[in-house]
C-alpha cells in the first residue's frame, strides 16, 4: 500500500464523480391554524420538508443586521443566507416549515428574541414537537431562526425587568455551540412557554418518545441498508483460516453492548471465550475490527482486563491475546495501546480495573496514549464554547483558543491513531486498542486508523459503514454522552466524544482535500443530526437497545437522506486514493480550528461566499468537463482507427500514432 503524507496532492488517474445522482428538489409545506389569540395551541400535522439542514453550514439565522457591521456586508450575509433558504421563496411570517409528522403545538406572538448581534427582534414564536421557529416581524427580509428541540441541552428562565412585571425570560443553552434568550408577556390562562419547550425538549422525561419514531418522510433510499456486517467483513476477506465470524453474541448474553456478530481467532472454545468475557470490563472481549489485505496484522478492539490491585491473572486471555499474534505469521510480537493516561490506568488499576502485564503477555509491546478521559473533554468543550459564543475577543483569539485545549486533545487523537495505523503498515504488526470500558477512546482511535489504512472508508458510503460499525454497533453510548431528550444537563456521563472524531476526520481533509469523497457540509449534517432526533441512527447506547426498540422498523436512517441526494454532500475535487496509505500530520501547527462549525453562529466569522453551494457547482462542471473529455476520446479513438486504416493500406511498415491519455 502506498504512503501519503501532509497534504494530499494530485492525481494521475481521473476523479471520480462519487456516483451522484438526480438532484433531489426540497418540498416544502406549511400548515398554521388560525391565530386570534396571542398565544395559541395547536394540533395540526402538516407536510414534508428536510431540506433546512443544508442551510446549517452557514446557519439557521437567515439574516444578522447588525449596526457594528457595515452596509455591504449586511447585505452580503443577507443575499448568500436566502440563496441557502428550502424552496424557491422566502419563507412568509404565516408560514412554518413542518417536516411530516410534525405538529404545530403553540404559537406566541409578540415575543423578543434578544439577539446578541443584533438587539431586539419582535415577532412570533411557534412551538413544534420537532423544534422552535422564531420569525420577526419584517416582511421583506424577515429574520428567521430554526432550532429543533434536540439541540437543546437545558431551559433557564432570566430575569428581564426593564420590560414590566409580566415579562419573562427565557434562555435555551444549546449543544451546538449556542445560547437563546427571548422575552415575552405571561398571559393568564394562556399555556406557559417554558413548559411546553420542555415538554418537547425532553420528551423522555415527560413520557412522550423521541420525535424520531414520529417523523413519516420517504426516501427513495432506505439508509438501513448501508451496513450490513457480513458484506462488510466480506469485503476484508473475513472469515479465513484465522478468523472466524462467530454468532456466540447473537442474542447479546455474552456481551450486551456489542453487536451479535464478532469476528474472533478460529480456534478458541465457546467457554474459554465466556472465561475471557469474565475478565474484561462489561465483557467486552477481544475482536477483530479491521484486518489488512497483505500482511493479515489485524486491529482488535477491548475493553481493559480487570487484573485489579493483586495483579490477576486469566489463562483464557493470555492464550486468547497469543492466538491473535500467532494469526499474523509476518510478525511474532503484539502491540497494545491503551488510550488512556497511565495515572488514570494505575487508578483504575486499584479499583479492580487495569491493564496487561508484559511478564503475564509474553511478547507484547505495551504502549499508554496518554489522552485524557471524558470529563476532562466535555470541561474542554464548554470552555470553547465560552471563547466562541456569542463574541469573539479578537486580541486573544489564538491565545484564549489554546487555553481550552481543544487542539491539543485532538493532536492526541490523530498522533494515537497514526501510531496504530504505522504499527500494521510499517510494523506489519497486529494491535489490541482499549481504554477502560472500550467504547469511547477505542472508538476513536480504531475508526481514525481504520480510516489512514483503508480508503474504502474515505467514500461516502464507506465513511457511513464505518460510522455504523466501529461506533454505533459497537456500543458507543450515544445516549448516555448526547443525552438524547433528557433534561439533565449536568450528567457526568455526556461528553463530545463523536464530536472530537469528526472534528479529527475533517483536519484530515485539510490535510488531504482530494482523498474524501465527502465533503465538508456532510460532516456538519451528521453532527447537526446527532443531536436532532430526526433520525433513529444515533439513538441508545447499543445494539441490544436499539433491536428491542425496533429503531429500524419505526425510525427512518439518517443515510437515507444522506443517500438520496448525494451530490449535495460530495467532494468535487476527490480522487480515489485507492491501497494510499495518509498519513495525517498530528503536529499543533498543522491543525486548525474547525470555525466553519463551532462559530457558525456568528455572522462576522461566517465564509463570504456558501462554500457548499460553490463545491456543487463544480460538481456539475466536473460531470460535464468529463463528458466532453469521453466525447474527445471517442472521436480521437474513431479517427485513430481511420487514420491507422488508411496508413496501412499506403504505408505497411508504420506502426500508428500515440493513445491518447486525459485527466481531469
């Protein structure tokens, strides 16, 4: 396999368009009941729209008219946010945009949103079971703001006094990236604002399900379908002498949060097995995730063994650690990173926990990562937050964006993930990854080296298989660290874990711009809908939960609306890097913040033009560049083979002109 390292450059082979097909149009519905009253419940279920999400790379806010931004600008912001808009229209103050099978519960008129770019906007608040929709009062440009309900991380009611005794105030601490305040009157008999927004924000506290299991959109393409682990491990070249596809899990009594298909060494018995599963945290047991196609090295995924403070020992592991380097005849060692901090390990260590002794593994090479666990990375995020939202002190800008330490825990990723991927490249070594229980930091780092080794996972569909495998079937706890529909905020258990992963995923395509098949605003659709509940493909924290939920019966995948329009979420420059090895540069000057997420919110820090709009622009030029380049090559081909004819019969001894090679 071939190496690449910093930036990917071009190359010789022809792009490839990614398979785009028809574009998809948006449909657009609203629906609203009469509103005589200035606060109004309803009940109306109205039609489709799904489209918004494209907008959220340059942001919900439709226009920000500030009196510290200049004319031109303002309009700028203006005209590139409307062009981002759903449908061919702006979006009329008596409208809603509904998605189907969301319903209309409350309206609010004359509320205040207290913008903190722009002051005070008045206009009317509507309330969904799906989001919030604030429309001010402008007619011609009215300013909009979108935000559905699972963004939200906590409601906190303020105080606003300048305003009179029945004004209230509201504040909507959101996960992604941004807070809400809004003003308005309290009318007696009239249903409380508050309430109702964590009703709908939280619905699982209030015994009412997940908007996901209510929202009825078709697709074309069923996402479902895009993961299927048989096909997946087939494509590795799974099973083989070595390894085995096992069904030991089918019914998750060995181990309840990994899935029901494990790849494990051929020749080990069920029961030793079952005596490994004792020994590992929440049994999750040695397994293969990803095999290379020449030297066989493989990346196994566990959790920590629990030799505890006496130094335990399990037979059944050491041989089952043994059988996994005796499957990669190139190498005769074993290497295991633990991710985690070794004062961490030593700690857990004491608290039955731990990690593998090298006198107990015989040759096994053992390696910390040192990178800190989750709540030092959720204490990571909030201090970004602080520094990006809502101002920006732009005299300490890199200085305060240091001192959240944002950067350098992504490095530690990377720079951990280049580590395992040289190991099996360079090292044609086999690598065990764990962390404490295996499915935050492992996540991580398998799924980043899975994506340096192998380009399949570059694609587009691809990226979603490995999403769908090392993450979700995995037991990523997705519910536990987003905290889907539940109020409490403060949950040590939540922390940006996916995020940090994405965020790594895109400073890899800075690096190598032509190596993605996806692009940028793919990357901020799939954390926009980590935190929706539009989508069932991130909700619960494992397999097990998601089957006894019937997710994929009654919610629709997030792949299906990928997958239906592909051309909005392709990279128009990418080449298929097809058996390259990339080698990311995990070094602080090589990484940048990623402002087209965490400050999109803010109208000073938003890109001139839509860049999303720009790459399917070139998409459509690429397709058509490359239907003239074919048309060329059928003509030269046609007036070669003329050419070579007629020489032949007047020149015997000429042996014909030169094919013609073209890229693009």
């Amino acid at each position: 396999m071939e190496k690449q390292a910093g930036a990917g450059g071009a190359a010789d082979s022809p792009a490839q368009t990614g398979g785009v097909g028809a574009n998809r149009k948006p449909r657009t519905s609203a629906t609203t009941g009469s509103r005589q009253a200035s606060f109004e419940t309803l009940d109306s279920p109205s039609g489709s729209h799904v489209e918004w999400c494209k907008q959220l790379i340059a942001a919900t806010i439709s226009s920000q008219i500030s009196g510290s931004i200049s004319p031109d600008t303002a309009a700028r912001d203006s005209k590139n946010l409307q062009s981002l808009r759903d449908g061919p229209r702006q979006v009329q103050m008596d409208e809603v945009p509904l998605v189907p099978g969301e319903c209309i519960k409350a309206v609010a008129k004359d509320v205040m949103y207290i913008c903190p770019f722009s002051g005070l906007l008045t206009g009317t608040l509507t309330i969904t079971d799906y989001k919030l929709y604030f429309t001010s009062l402008e007619r011609e440009s009215p300013f909009i703001l979108d935000v559905n309900m699972g963004a939200v991380s906590r409601l906190e009611t303020i105080s606003v006094p300048s305003h009179g005794e029945n004004t209230r105030g509201l504040e909507l601490v959101c996960k992604d990236m941004r807070s809400l305040r809004f003003a308005y009157k309290k009318e007696d008999g009239q249903p409380e604002v508050v309430e109702l927004l964590a009703k709908h924000a939280f619905p699982l506290c209030k015994g009412l399900p997940l908007f996901a299991f209510l929202y009825k959109e078709e697709f074309p393409v069923d996402g479902w379908k895009v993961y299927d682990p048989m096909a997946e491990y087939k494509r590795q070249g799974l099973p083989n002498e070595s390894w085995t596809i096992s069904k030991i899990n089918s019914n998750y009594e060995l181990c309840d949060t990994y899935p029901s298909l494990l790849v494990i060494p051929t020749n080990i018995k069920d029961e030793d097995i079952k005596r490994v599963a004792v020994f590992r945290a929440k049994h999750r047991i040695p397994v293969l995730s990803w095999i290379h196609p020449e030297s066989q090295a493989t990346i196994v995924r566990s959790s920590q063994p629990l030799v505890g403070p006496l130094d335990r020992r399990c037979k059944e592991d050491e041989r089952f650690l043994q059988t996994i380097m005796d499957a990669n005849a190139q190498s005769h060692k074993l290497t295991i990173f633990d991710a985690r901090q070794s004062s961490v390990a030593d700690t857990n260590k004491a608290k039955d926990g731990g990690y593998e002794s090298e006198s107990f593994y015989p040759n096994v090479e053992f390696n910390f990562l040192e990178i800190p666990n989750i709540h030092v990375m959720r204490e990571s995020l909030r201090k970004l937050k602080e520094v990006v939202y809502p101002t920006i002190d732009e005299a300490h800008w890199h200085s305060a964006i240091d001192q959240t330490h944002w950067l350098e825990y992504i490095r530690l990723l990377l720079a951990g993930a280049v580590r395992i991927a040289d190991k099996l490249e360079s090292g044609k070594t086999s690598v065990v990854v764990h962390c404490s229980d295996g499915w935050d930091r492992t996540a991580q780092l398998s799924s980043l080296a899975m994506l340096i080794l192998d380009s399949y996972y570059r694609t587009l569909r691809g990226f979603q298989v490995l999403v769908e495998k090392e993450w979700i079937s995995f037991g990523h706890k997705f519910a536990a660290r987003v905290g889907h529909g539940d109020e409490n905020h403060a949950n040590s258990e939540r922390s940006p874990l996916f995020i940090q992963f994405i965020d790594c995923v895109w400073q890899m395509t800075q690096q190598f711009p032509a190596a993605f098949e996806f692009n940028e605003l793919f990357l901020i659709t799939v954390l926009d809908h980590l935190y929706s509940c539009l989508f069932g493909t991130f909700l619960y924290n494992s397999e097990q939960e998601r089957v006894a939920k019937q997710v994929q019966t009654k919610t629709v995948s997030l792949w299906s609306y990928i997958n239906s329009q592909p051309e909005d979420f392709t990279n128009p420059f990418y080449v298929d890097y097809e058996h390259h090895v990339l080698y990311p540069l995990a070094s602080t000057r090589h990484l940048e913040l990623w402002t087209s997420y965490y400050t999109r919110w803010n109208p000073r820090m938003r890109p001139q033009m839509p860049v999303h709009q720009t790459l399917k622009e070139l998409l459509y030029l690429r397709a058509e560049l490359q239907r003239k380049v074919e048309e060329l090559q059928r003509e030269a081909s046609s007036s070669h083979s003329l050419s070579s004819s007629s020489e032949h019969t007047s020149s015997p001894s000429h042996n014909g002109g030169t094919p013609l090679h073209t890229t693009v």
